[in-house]
C-alpha cells in the first residue's frame, strides 16, 4: 500500500473565497510541485473542495472556483504529482460548505437559537460568520456529497482521501435533526445541555452515533468508485462536550 514508508507529507491549505477575480488566477503547479520536490515531500493533499464549496476542478455537481477561469488546477496537481513520484490525497471538505449553506438553505445547521452559522458575528468557535455550516443528517445534503465524491473519484486517480470536519460544531435543531431524534426516541430534542439529565445523555451519544453512521456513509461512497482509496476523516471534536 502506498502509506508505507510514505511519513513526509504537504498540505497547502486554502479556503479561498472568488469575490476578487484574481484569486487563485496566478497559481502555477509546476513551481507548486517543484517546492514539493525541493522539501522531500512524499504525499501532497491537494484540496479539491474546501470550506468556501467552491470546487478547484470543473464540476458538473457544485460550482467551479471563478478565479480559476475554468483552469483544472486539481487534476493538473494529480497529473504533476505522480508524474514526479509524489502520491496524491485528495481534500474534500464537509459539513462546512458555504456554497451549499447558501444555495440551500434547507441544508443548514440550526443552533439552539434558532439561527444558522453566518447570522453571527465576533463570536466564540465557529460562531463567527465565517463559515455556512450545513447539517449531515438532511437527506438532500447526503446525496450532494454523494454525487460531489462519485464525482472526484471517477474523474481522478489518487492514492487517498482526507474527508474534513466530520463533527458537529454546534447541537443542531434543524428538522432532519429533530424528525431524526423523535423518531428514534418518541421523544423531542433536549434544549439544555445537563450532563445529569438522562434524555440530555442519550441525545449526546445518539448524535456520536449519527456522525460515525455519516462517516461511514462518506467512506462508502468513496469505495464504492475506489475500492483502494485510502480513507481519512478529521473528527478531532469528537473528544469536546
């Protein structure tokens, strides 16, 4: 398998929005691996859909990145890599999607509030308005990523995926959350958090279980294009309250 001996790895990490026309207009992969050469680099992470949802290659599924001018910077990254026996993981971003939180707004994450992640502003975590955060559990959403995985999958061959933010930010109340939960329980979502409240700590285990339920649903959309593709998932907040 291609991870063994492979420790030195790059990631650029760029959630570039398109607002100014010269974004990403000017970026050359050939220097772009060149510097990946020149550090010993093994395993590049190319972002192929970051937290803007904006895509870095031509999509028929969401929207190409504007600053690209239709320049398929993804696949041209794949192409140099392998071409310099630099193996290849491919970024995709979830759950954080500000193209998908603004175009379907069904979609969205719904805090305790009753409002959805960029109606905040200056505030604590990811309440900053930075981010359209959208849920996992809304069954349009599911089939976007789908569709955007089959996508990438059946367009490239790389050796690995990095699905990003598998976690939720915040408790989310959004219908497909709450029909979710009453369905599986007879009963409403808990508004309070309270650690000694048994309906509190069962919504907190059942919600762990509905995130790796997601991850696993992602994972398979992958192999089922690409058996072989290795699979990582970010779910560093697993361990927050």
């Amino acid at each position: 398998m291609w991870i063994k001996g492979n420790y030195r790895r790059n990631l650029m990490d760029m959630h570039i929005d398109d607002w100014n026309p010269e974004f990403l207009s000017k970026i050359n992969v050939k220097e772009y691996v060149e510097a990946l050469k020149d550090a010993g680099v093994q395993a590049a992470m190319v972002k192929g859909k970051p937290h803007t949802g904006l895509c870095y290659y031509p999509t028929k599924v969401g929207r190409m990145h504007r600053g690209l001018k239709g320049y398929d910077f993804f696949g041209d990254m794949v192409k140099t890599c392998h071409e310099n026996g630099i193996a290849v993981i491919a970024y995709f971003t979830q759950i954080f999607d500000n193209w998908a939180y603004e175009e379907h707004p069904s979609w969205r994450l719904v805090t305790a509030e009753g409002k959805m992640m960029r109606e905040y502003r200056h505030g604590e975590d990811f309440k900053s308005g930075r981010y359209g955060i959208v849920c996992p559990n809304n069954p349009e959403y599911r089939e976007y990523v789908k569709a955007c995985l089959t996508e990438m999958n059946t367009m490239y061959d790389f050796e690995g995926m990095f699905l990003d933010m598998t976690f939720f930010p915040e408790v989310c109340y959004c219908a497909s959350c709450r029909e979710r939960y009453k369905k599986e329980t007879g009963k409403e979502l808990p508004r309070k958090i309270d650690w000694k409240d048994p309906d509190w700590l069962d919504f907190v285990y059942r919600r762990d279980l509905w995130m790796a339920e997601y991850a696993n649903f992602a994972t398979a959309c992958v192999k089922a294009v690409k058996p072989n593709v290795t699979i990582e998932h970010q779910f560093s907040r697993i361990t927050g309250g």
